[in-house]
C-alpha cells in the first residue's frame, strides 16, 4: 500500500506539473488577450490605399485612388452592422503653432480631426478635463484637446489649463481637456505635440488639401474579427463603388503583430511545459514498474494458487495491467485537480485572474495516464502471467 501511494504520488507530481504549468499559459493568455483588445487586437483600421499617390513606376503611371471622404467614412459608420464601436479621424497637419497670451509654441504642431470615441480606441487617456461631447462633435464647436507639450509650452506649471482660449490655425479654441503623453500619433509625432479637434470642423482648415479621413473599427467580439473585416471590406467598396474584379481603393490595417508574438512565446512555453511535464511522469513511469515488479514477486504463491483454481494467463495478465492503471489514474486525478488549482493560482498572481478549466488537459492527463500504466504494467502482468503454477505454489 505505501509503495503503491509513493507511486500514485509521483505521478500525480508529474500530472501536476504538466497540467499546472499548461493551464498558467493558458490563463496568463487568455489575461494578456483581454489586455490586447486595448492594442488593437480586435481593431482594424480603414484607410485610403497607399497606391492611391500619383507615381510612376517602369515608364506607367500607376492608378490613383481618391481620398476617403468625410460623407463615406459617414455612411460606413452608419451602414455597418457588426457590433463595434467605431471613429473618424483625419490628419490635418502638422506645421501649426499655438499661441496663448504672450507665448507660443514652435511650428510643428500636430492637428488631427477626431469624434468622441476616438481616445478610447487609440488607447490613449486623458490627465486633466474632458473627451468631447458628441453635441460639440455635431455642431463642430471650437474645442481642443492638447497634448503636455503644449501645455507646458504655453501655461505656468500651477495654472490651470482648461477653460483657457488658446489661437490655433488662426481660430479661437477653448481648451477642454489635456493628453497624457503616451507613444506616438498623427505619423511619427507624439501626443505631447497633438492637439485634437471636431473632425466635422477639420474641412474648415484643410485650405490647401484634401483631406483622407480614417475609419477605427473596435468589435465587441474577437472571435469575428475576420467575418467583421470581410464585412467592412464589402461594404466599403460599395461606398466607394469600387468596380468588379478591380482591386480596393482602400486598405484595412489589423494590429497583429502582438497577438502573433504572444502566440509564439506561448507556444515555446507550452512545449517547455509539456517536456518537463513528460520528463517527470518518465520518471513515475520506471518507479510503477518497479513497484509492479516487486508485486509480482512478492505474489508468486497467489499467483500459483489462481493459476490452480483455473485462472488463465490473460486474467492474471488483466489483473496486473488494470493494478497498474488503477495507481496510475488515482495518482493522474490528484494531479489534474493540484494543476488546474496552481495553474490558476498562478495566473491569477501575473494576470488578472481569468480562471480557467483546461478540458484539453485534463483529457490528455488521463491518456497519458492510461499510457503509463498501460507501458508500465505490461512487462510485470505477461512475467506474471507466464509464471509456472507449480513453481508458484512451491515459492516462499
């Protein structure tokens, strides 16, 4: 009995171990997934093709597409019937200076035409004010949002910014909330240089351009990001009545890139997991054969006196091999139910608690498990079942 829990133990710690350190992947990706919907994972952007600038390449001049205006960019939003949340966003310069009082800042403001969602989506966040309202969004009122640069730029360290009229593209804006500086936007700039304005006002200031308005699209479901994309794709080239077996005359951009590296790293840490996790139950395995084997000489009279009352080599083979599977299961269960308990335990601690039942674990515990026994067992039970009854009964 003890050296048989000895053996259940040291599959259970094998099963553990593979099970455990699965299930933490697993859980720490399905934490970091979540994290991911803030980077874009289940965004895609559409915006005009980048062939749409006039070039020429080899001696031919290729195709230019136009730009995407406010009216479809519009009309998608409206048309679109996946559930997301979505924005409009155009770039309108980057060569603007603000002005407050007496100071200014340099020529190399960045301006960019947003709507109310616009900061949730670009996963940026405010340190002072407010986001637009969607009334001021309708009625293209001259509000700003500004970036820490400019604040520092044009306001003492003590003063208080909101409410103040700074002069912008030779307009009066009334500033009402103020960025955190977070990466980059509008191009290579950062959002300490950006100052947000209505994107239904930006036409106003595009004198000299045209300009080409942005569609973010954020689906409440991952899981039809790409149903989602193939949708916005058709519906986009009947807003831009793009002819028949002609390409897009517009491009839709998928923040991949993290996911793919996650994807990768999780998988070289879920092969390291499973090796370690085969290692040791190689181990259990050689001590379950030992312990069988010990079994098997220790039970040589039994052995004869079932072989004397009738009892065929199968059944006394069966009897060892299901001996076997039997220690190796009980041991298999203990260490699923301690895998899946630490796995979450430790995801839970890195992560944000996602707390999951690994069934595809679980199922391939229990086959290694059967394994095990099976691969353990099967050279005590045929050594038992070819034993001679007479010599059995005569052995002490």
């Amino acid at each position: 009995m003890l050296r048989s829990i000895l053996t259940a133990s040291i599959v259970a710690i094998g099963i553990t171990a593979l099970v455990g350190i699965l299930t933490a992947i697993d859980g720490l990706q399905a934490s970091i997934s979540n994290n991911f919907a803030d980077l874009g994972a289940n965004a895609f952007t559409i915006e005009r093709t980048e062939m749409g600038r006039q070039r020429r390449s080899e001696g031919r001049q290729e195709k230019s597409y136009p730009e995407i205006s406010f009216f479809e960019a519009n009309r998608f939003k409206d048309y679109y019937t996946v559930p997301a949340k979505m924005s409009i966003n155009t770039f309108v310069t980057s060569g603007a200076e603000v002005k407050y009082g007496s100071k200014k800042t340099n020529p190399n403001m960045v301006v960019l035409g947003v709507d109310e969602n616009y900061l949730d989506l670009s996963g940026y966040a405010l340190s002072d004010g407010r986001n637009f309202t969607m009334n001021e969004i309708q009625n293209a009122t001259n509000a700003v949002i500004i970036g820490p640069t400019i604040k520092d730029a044009l306001f003492e360290r003590n003063q208080n910014p909101i409410g103040a009229e700074i002069s912008l593209l030779n307009t009066r804006f009334r500033v009402i909330g103020v960025m955190e500086d977070k990466g980059s936007m509008g191009g290579d700039s950062g959002s300490g240089r950006a100052l947000l304005i209505p994107v239904t006002g930006a036409g106003r200031f595009a004198t000299d351009q045209v300009l080409s308005y942005t569609v973010e699209v954020e689906i409440d479901n991952p899981a039809q990001i790409e149903d989602a994309m193939g949708e916005a794709t058709g519906l986009m080239r009947a807003i831009r009545q793009d002819p028949l077996n002609q390409p897009d005359s517009f491009q839709l951009k998928r923040n991949i890139s993290a996911a793919e590296e996650l994807a990768e790293t999780t998988n070289i840490m879920r092969i390291g997991g499973f090796i370690i996790g085969i290692i040791t139950l190689l181990g259990a395995s050689i001590g379950l054969m030992n312990i069988m084997m010990v079994s098997v000489t220790e039970r040589t009279r039994e052995i004869g006196v079932r072989k004397a009352l009738g009892a065929t080599p199968q059944k006394i083979r069966q009897q060892f091999l299901i001996e076997a599977i039997v220690i190796c299961l009980l041991g298999g269960f203990t260490g699923i139910t301690l895998g899946i308990l630490i796995g979450n335990f430790v995801s839970t601690l890195v992560g944000e608690g996602v707390f999951l039942i690994p069934w595809l674990w679980i199922i391939t515990g229990v086959t290694i498990c059967i394994i095990v026994g099976l691969s353990s067992g099967y050279y005590p039970a045929r050594k038992a079942a070819n034993l001679d009854p007479v010599e059995s009964l005569r052995f002490e």
